[in-house]
C-alpha cells in the first residue's frame, strides 16, 4: 500500500471537518509536503459543496458523483495501524464518508425547501394581511350607503342647467360620508368646490374640497367629521384650491336632509 493510499481515507474525513487529534495532525505534516494529496484534498472539498449545494434536484452532479465513488472504492480495508491510540469512530466506519456526505445533500435539502415554505408562508401572510386592509377600506366606504339609518340628502344646483346635482350618503353615528356628483360645472382656475355638512346647531363643519373631472363628475369620500353630528343640510360652495374652514363665497348648490 503505498503513502497516498494509507491517507485516503484521512483525506476524505479531513475534507468534511471530521478528522481530529493525532490523525489530523499526521495527515497536516504529510501535506506539508505533500502536493499530490493537497490537491486531492481541494477536490474532495469542492465535490462535497457540489453535492451540499447543488439545486439541480436529487441527482447530484455525475462528476461529483463519479468522485465521490472513487474515493470509497480507493479506501484501505486494512486493520488498524500500529500506534493508533484510539479505534475509528464506529457510526464513520460503517457507513463510510460517502454515506455522510449524503446525510449533508438531505440536509441541504430540507434547508432549502423549509427556506422556500417559510417564504411562501410569509407572503401569503402579507396577501392576507393587504386583503383584510382592503376589505376594511370597503366596508367603510360602504357602511354609509347600505346602511339601513343613514341619512341620504341630494344636493343640486340652485342655478345651472343642465342641472348639476349630487347624492350624500351620511352615517351620523360614525361619521361616515360618501358624496357623489355630476354634471359640475368647470371651475376657475386655483378653485375648487368645498363641501359643508350644515348641523342643526352651530356653524358649517368642511367635508372637503374635490374638482370635477372631464365629465363632471366628482365625489369626497370619508373626510373627517365628528361623530354623531346630526345634519340639516348638506352645502358646496366655490373656496381655493386648498379649501376654508368657513364658506367666503355664496352658496351654488344645496339640500335639505330627508
């Protein structure tokens, strides 16, 4: 047997970080001078990552693989040798390098698809999360129109024809508004219209400032107001663009809650 064979299988445990004390001291001396099993040893080490690492499937690479056998096929069936203070690892002998580099592919293995699952996991969490968000949306700009006590007021123009008009869609125990109008007239430039809920009590409370599009339409949807505010009427008068906090300009269009 000669020198290089009598370390093959120190260099296979040595390549997977399995070879310690006296043994992978000697081994260590011998590839100080020793360029045939250093290089042997920097294959081992590249192949055992080809198998670990690779993505390709449950086939490993075919040269990796052809190597891997070699090099069990290449392992001393001697006993054991003279000066060894300690008998080879029992589990290591019986099932032999190759067999452990197959325990490091499965494990491998199992990281990547735990990995991919946690992924998934995480992204249908944020779906869900972005769903239930959007729901809510909904049901808040729903609540005002389908609810059975909402009040319900149309407002339309004093003036204009044809005939601007819009609807209010009011949930006075939640302070909910959705407005809805058309046929609005083209505004002046840097104006915008201002809505106005008109309480029973006290002054003009802003329900916010919207610009028609091309076709007149426009709507303000859930602007803030205080709950329970009971309305009179709903107003819109022309303010600037960023709207008043009291009207400054005559009332063009209004209505009377039902």
């Amino acid at each position: 047997m000669s020198i290089h064979e009598q370390f093959a299988e120190d260099l296979a445990l040595h390549s997977l970080g399995s070879l310690e004390g006296e043994e992978r001291a000697r081994l260590e001396a011998h590839l100080s001078g020793c360029a045939g099993c250093r290089l042997e040893l920097e294959q081992l080490r590249g192949d055992g990552a080809l198998l670990a690492l690779s993505a390709t499937g449950p086939r490993p690479p075919q040269h990796a693989r052809q190597r891997l056998l070699d090099a069990v096929a290449k392992e001393p069936r001697v006993q054991a040798r003279v000066g060894d203070t300690a008998p080879r690892r029992s589990w290591w002998g019986a099932l032999g390098w190759a067999a452990a580099a197959a325990v490091i592919i499965f494990a491998a293995s199992l990281w990547k698809e735990n990995a991919a699952l946690r992924q998934t996991v995480a992204s249908v969490r944020d779906q869900n999360a972005q769903s239930a968000r959007e729901l809510e949306d909904l049901r808040q700009i729903a609540a005002p129109i389908i609810a059975p006590e909402a009040q319900v007021v149309t407002v339309a123009a004093l003036k204009e024809k044809p005939q601007p008009g819009g609807k209010a869609f009011y949930l006075r125990k939640r302070g909910s508004l959705v407005f809805l109008a058309t046929n609005m007239p083209v505004l002046p430039e840097k104006k915008s219209y201002e809505l106005w809920l008109i309480p029973t009590q006290g002054a003009p409370i802003p329900a916010g400032v919207f610009k028609p599009d091309a076709q007149g339409r426009a709507s303000v949807i859930n602007p803030p107001l205080p709950a329970n505010t009971e309305a009179k009427a709903f107003a819109i008068t022309i303010e600037n663009e960023a709207g008043s906090p009291v009207p400054t300009s005559p009332i063009v269009m209004m209505g009377a809650g039902e």
